[in-house]
C-alpha cells in the first residue's frame, strides 16, 4: 500500500511538472508574437494614438490610422481640450480630455480616446516635444509647406517691448525646417490663428517627420540609430514591435491623406475653455466610420481628392448654410462659399453634380441623408431651385424645408 502511495505521488508531480512546462512555453511564444505583425496579417487597420507631449501633458493628440493593404491612411485630431464628462477621474467630472492624462496616465487616456471616437486602438507612442525636435534634427530638419510668410512675436506676459528673441520668422514655400524652427511652427499662434489651424500645422509636422523617416529609412532602422530613436519615446510595445510599427507608418502616403480636426463649440467651464464636440461627439464618431469604410469602398481613389463645395441656404432659418458648411468641413470637403439661394422658400434639398461624380455625389448626400441628386446639365422642373453659379465648384448643395440641420427629414 504503501509504494502505491509513492507512485500516485509521483504520477501527480510529473502532471504538475508538465502542465508548468506547457504554460511556460505558451507563455514564451505569446510573449515573441509580435502585435502589429497579427494586425498587418489579419487585413485589418493599424490604429496608433500618437502624443506629442510637453510638461506631462499633451500638446498634440492624434490618431493616425492605416490600411497596410493600399498604404491609404487617416488622421484624427483629438484636442487636449475636449470637454468630456470623464468617468475615468475620482469624482468623475466635466473637464478637459487632458485631465485624464495628467492623473491617471497614459493607459486611461488612450481609453477615453477610444470612448469618444468608438474604435478600437491597441498602441499608443508618447513623444516629448523636445525629443521631438532633437530627431527632426537627427533627420536633417523636416519638410513642409508654408502657404504665406510669418512673421509674429510669441506672446509674452511682460509688458515690455517684444524682443527679436520672441519673434517668428517663416518662409513661405516648400521648406526645410531645423528643429528650432520646427519648434516655432508648431508653438506660434497669432491674432489671426483659429485654434484649427494650430492643429493643422501640428499635423503637418508629424506627417513631415513620418516622411522624413520613410526618407531616411536605412539610416532609421538601423540597429545603432534605431536604438536611439525608441530611447526617445514611450509605446505599451517595444524592440521589434515598436520598430514594426513605425517602419508601417512611415510608409504612408502622406500626399493622399487629408488630416481632420475636431469640431466643436468653445464654452468656458470652471474658469477653462474647452471645445465641446458637436451632436455630443456623434459626428466625429459619424466622420470617423465614414473615413475608415472609404478605406474599402470601390471607389476610394475617387474619395482621395479634396471636392469644393458651395452651400445655399433655400430657407428663412438664419445661419443654416454657414452651420452645415461646418459639417461638411468635419468631413473633409472643402467650403468654398456659404450663401442664401436666390429663392427662400425651397422645398426639397438638393445636392447639384457639377463634375458628374456620382459616386462622390452620393457620398456627399450621405452626410445629410440626401438622395437628390441632379447634374448641372439638367435643369430641374421646380422653378423655386436656380441651379446655376457663377463660382468654380464641384458640387452646390441648396437646402431645403425638410431639412432639420442635420438630416433631409423624408416625408
């Protein structure tokens, strides 16, 4: 009975032993699998938070999405201060997006960010601004367009005189900026400045500095060079899946890609200014699924090109043209003129195909739910709609009666 005993005992160590082993060679082989390279395997898209941080908070928050499959990519502007109630904070409260950064880290911030664009992003890359700057130079500066010259002093709580020290100094054109000047870009804001247009240049600066690497790529991912480059950032990946990733991004095709700011209305709560997205977030989330479907549809290549548009208000409610155009600029669509119709009392919206882009045209209806459609060519039955203009667009929408501001309300 007794050696019965031991040989049970044994028989039931041995088990142990073997279920250990087995656990840690899962455990191992999960460990090497490299996350990025599932999601390039799978066909899916490679969605990444980027942060640019300054002071322990962030300066600039974008997600920068990619289809590897045909390099086509997107990217989102999430402004530090968009006004969220933030169930993540202790009380929860109404307060900036950047407040959950500061106290509760960057794991939670990436969270809320999923929360309020509804998708889901596995990796984030945080950046300060200074490590920023120092690999622009590392690159040998980035390349950007500037469409007029600056020349503006940096605001300054002295009441002194500005000094040359305080003033920006930007050319015009294609440029090479040092990281010195790249620090001016993306910090200067003027008189003139809306807060989108900082975003925007913040934006190009990050693409500029994905291209500057997809440039230097050799030199980049070399082992010595790499090596000092992840130093500078902190991801929830690292070694060669940090690699993987930036070595994707970096083969984006920045020309086909229009980077979108968050829209929103400006209210001051507790003493802060913070932008509060409009329809309570649904219409970036609307934006977004829209973007990241055109990644598929058949007729992305015709989707690529910014379209002009021109919207008339057909209606007696004031600023309804000027309120759909912001609507239509959160899609990405360019807005060229906002005006009344020469009738107010137009009854059906429609959407008037100038470059016979069907494809597009329905596209753009979808924003409003708007399935009227006619081309310029044809002039319509309805004598209350003047389909005619004297301005160089694509598509004119003139609103209607039946709509509510957000949608074509169908009778």
């Amino acid at each position: 009975m007794k050696a019965v005993k031991i040989d049970r005992s044994i028989i039931f160590l041995m088990f142990i032993l073997v279920l250990l082993v087995v656990s840690l060679i899962a455990l191992v082989f999960e460990l090497k699998t490299d996350p990025v390279e599932n999601i390039i395997k799978d066909d899916k898209l490679l969605n990444v938070l980027f942060i640019i941080e300054e002071d322990g908070a962030p300066f600039s928050a974008n997600i920068i999405t990619y289809y590897p499959e045909n390099k086509r990519a997107a990217m989102f502007d999430i402004p530090p201060q968009t006004g969220l109630i933030l169930h993540s904070l202790t009380p929860p409260r109404t307060d900036r997006i950047e407040a959950c950064y500061i106290e509760k880290g960057k794991e939670t911030f990436r969270r809320e960010v999923e929360n309020l664009t509804d998708i889901e992003i596995p990796f984030y890359v945080v950046i300060s601004l200074d490590d920023f700057i120092k690999l622009s130079d590392f690159l040998s500066g980035l390349n950007l367009f500037i469409p007029t010259p600056v020349d503006v002093y940096l605001e300054s709580d002295m009441e002194a005189e500005p000094t040359l020290e305080e003033r920006v100094l930007l050319p015009s054109g294609s440029v090479v900026l040092d990281g010195d000047k790249i620090r001016s870009y993306v910090t200067y804001t003027s008189e003139d400045d809306r807060e989108m247009a900082v975003a925007m240049r913040r934006q190009q600066a990050l693409l500029a500095f994905f291209r500057s690497i997809n440039d230097n790529y050799d030199f980049v991912f070399s082992s010595e060079m790499f090596s000092m480059f992840e130093s500078c950032m902190e991801s929830n990946i690292s070694g060669p899946s940090l690699k993987n990733l930036l070595q994707e991004l970096s083969g984006i095709d920045v020309e086909r890609l229009v980077p979108q700011q968050m829209r929103g209305s400006v209210r001051i709560v507790d003493g802060k200014e913070m932008i509060f997205p409009f329809y309570d977030g649904d219409l970036q989330k609307e934006i977004i699924r829209k973007t990241l479907a055109g990644f598929l549809s058949e007729n992305a290549e015709d989707l690529e090109r910014i379209y002009a548009l021109e919207i008339l208000n057909g209606t007696t409610t004031q600023d309804l043209a000027r309120r759909t155009s912001e609507l239509y600029q959160g899609f990405g669509y360019d807005v060229v003129r906002v005006a009344n119709a020469p009738e107010n009392n137009v009854k059906e919206t429609v959407i008037i195909d100038r470059i016979e882009g069907d494809s597009v045209a329905r596209a753009i209806g979808q924003v409003i739910h708007c399935d009227n459609i006619r081309t310029a060519a044809v002039k319509s039955d309805d004598e209350d709609v003047d389909d005619g203009t004297e301005y160089l667009v694509d598509f004119t929408i003139i609103l209607g009666s039946d709509f509510n501001g957000r949608y074509v309300i169908k009778k």
